[in-house]
C-alpha cells in the first residue's frame, strides 16, 4: 500500500451503500502535510507533461490543487458549481450531475482564465461516476487546450468513471483505487498499480 | 502599499456598486506564490498565538487557508454552506446571510473536527458586511474552542463587518483594507494600518 491507501485504510470509514468517508483527513479536515505528499507523488507521475495551469473544481478539490500547484509552481483555476453574480463576461459551461447529491450544477469558468495556450492538469478529490470530470474535460476542450493530465486522489474502482475516461485516451492518475470495500469488517481492496 | 495592496490595485477591476473583482488572482484563478507571501503575513501577525486548527469556508477561502497553513504547520477545516449527505454525526450550525448572493446558508462543520481544546486561526478571502464570519466564529463559540485570530485578504472597510468584529474583541487582521474605489477612474483608497 502506498501512503494514501494506508491513510484510508487507517482513517477512512466506510458506510452501507459503498460511502467512504475520508473527512478527517481529505473533504473536510485537511491534512495539508498528507497534500504535500500527494504533490510530490503527481509532480513524478506528470513530470514531463509541461504543465501550466491546474483546473479543479470547488470545493473539496481546491485544497488539493493549490498544494499540488506548488510543486508544479503554477496557478490554479476552480470551476464554480453556480452562477455568481461576481462573475461576468463569457465563460465556459458545461452541465454536470451529482452522483451524491443527487442534483445537476452548471460548472462554469470564466473565459479569461483557460484559453488554447493552456496545457492543464485537472486536480480533484474523489472519482466515481466521473460526471464532475467530465464537465472539466468539457469546458478544457470548449477552450481549445491541452489536457496534460487527471490527477484524482481517490478513485472508487467499482463506478465507472475511470474506466470511461481511460477509454477516451486521458492520462488519469488515480493515488488510491478502491476496487471493493466491506462496511461490515472495515476491509478496503485496492488496486495494484 | 504591501504587496497585496499592490496587486489589487494593479490586477483587480472595479465595478459600479463597490463590487471589487480579484478573479484574476484570488478567487476563480488563485496564484499561489502571492498566497504564499500571505501565508508568511499571517504567520508574522500571528507569530505569538499557538494556533493548532485553521477554520475557513467554502469555496474561496479553502485555497488560501491550506497555503496558509503551510507556515503555521496546522491543519484547515472548511465549513461547508450546504447539507451535504456525506456529513453524518452531529454537527455544528450557524445560519449566514450572503450580501453578494443575496440569499441565506447553513454553514455546517461536523462537531468531530474542532472542540475545546481547539485555537482555532479563522481565515477568508474577503470580509464584507461579515455574515459568513460571524457564522464562523458562532461555531467556534458553540464548540468551547478559542478564536485566536482572523485572517483576511480584503475587507470592504466601508462595509460594517470589520468594524463589528473588531467591537467584540476579535483580533482581526486584514492585509489590505479598502476604504473606498472609484469604479470611473480605477483608483482605490486603501486604509493605513
């Protein structure tokens, strides 16, 4: 096991329904230390990608991606789930659904910030249905960049989103595959790598 | 002018009805060196609190609160706006009002993550009329935690919030305070601190 599927093993829990909670270390709480080491982890798995620009979106994604950024040493953008009234101009919308909150959101990004020029690293949390990535694949092609790459820190190996992205031809990098889980022993089978 | 001073003066765009954007480098594209120079503020200001938690709050804050952390070697919780389904247990809640969206939140923080023996560094992107940190400092109250300090990029020093949280005793430090702008000519008037 690497370090991050050690963390979940430890300090995850898991709930009826394939619910893993990682919210004292990764969505909620945040160990900012464990970030760093997935920084370093992702700068090693996308060194000569010849990142510019990391591209999350809000909001458990944000904090990861900005320590990731460091080791990149490049700026951030996180897509927002509503229109705000702060952002005006042209932007990017793409149309996603929620698999846990069962809602649909717009992800929308403003123009300025991603244009052709742009060679991106999308940065988030959890991978599961994938419907959140695939408005960020959206929006990057919508622009006319580059993606250099998929960076998630913890993919449920058992929904189909990975596998869906993988098929289309992106880079995906997931830290922690979790293949199976059993909420009744507390047992988390992950992927060999 | 600091160099957060300087960097709204130069890359942030005034819009009729005092509505300052910073989306350039804040809060849509987030530009981690500057959060990394914010970072060793707070810590400069905050040198003598023993801070062991910092406490922000979806979505703009998550960014700069895990930079910031960085140099106070703790970890951030994020209050969350929304009732999330995977948010169990209890949990702390305070009713805000959002003067930019014009709508109220819950914001939410599970009871696991901060207690009384928690001094706790809160830390926001902006302060306005201070809904959401009011919000946040309830919680910290509700939890027996103590608030060691408040940390913000920009306050509105126009706006009520500042001045409020600074009558209840708070020692609230904000790197850049506008005093007023002038959405025709660009100019903005920061307070001398």
């Amino acid at each position: 096991m690497n370090f991050l599927e050690e963390r979940i093993q430890k300090d995850g829990i898991i709930k009826e329904g394939n619910v893993l909670k990682v919210d004292s270390f990764l969505n909620h709480q945040m160990d900012i230390n464990l970030f760093n080491k997935m920084g370093e982890e992702f700068k090693n798995r996308f060194k000569d990608a010849n990142i510019n620009k990391i591209l999350t979106i809000e909001a458990s994604g944000i904090g990861i991606a900005c320590i990731v950024a460091q080791h990149f040493n490049v700026p951030v953008v996180f897509a927002k789930k509503t229109k705000s009234i702060n952002i005006d101009g042209e932007m990017y919308i793409a149309e996603v659904e929620s698999f846990t909150h069962k809602c649909k959101n717009q992800v929308i990004v403003s123009k300025k910030f991603i244009n052709e020029n742009d060679n991106v690293l999308i940065i988030d949390d959890f991978l599961a249905n994938g419907h959140a990535l695939q408005g960020l694949l959206s929006i990057v092609n919508d622009a006319g960049a580059t993606v250099g790459g998929i960076g998630i820190a913890i993919e449920k190996g058992f929904q189909s989103g990975g596998t869906i992205i993988r098929n289309l031809g992106y880079k995906l990098e997931s830290l922690a595959i979790v293949d199976s889980m059993d909420h009744i022993t507390g047992k988390i089978n992950f992927r060999e790598q």
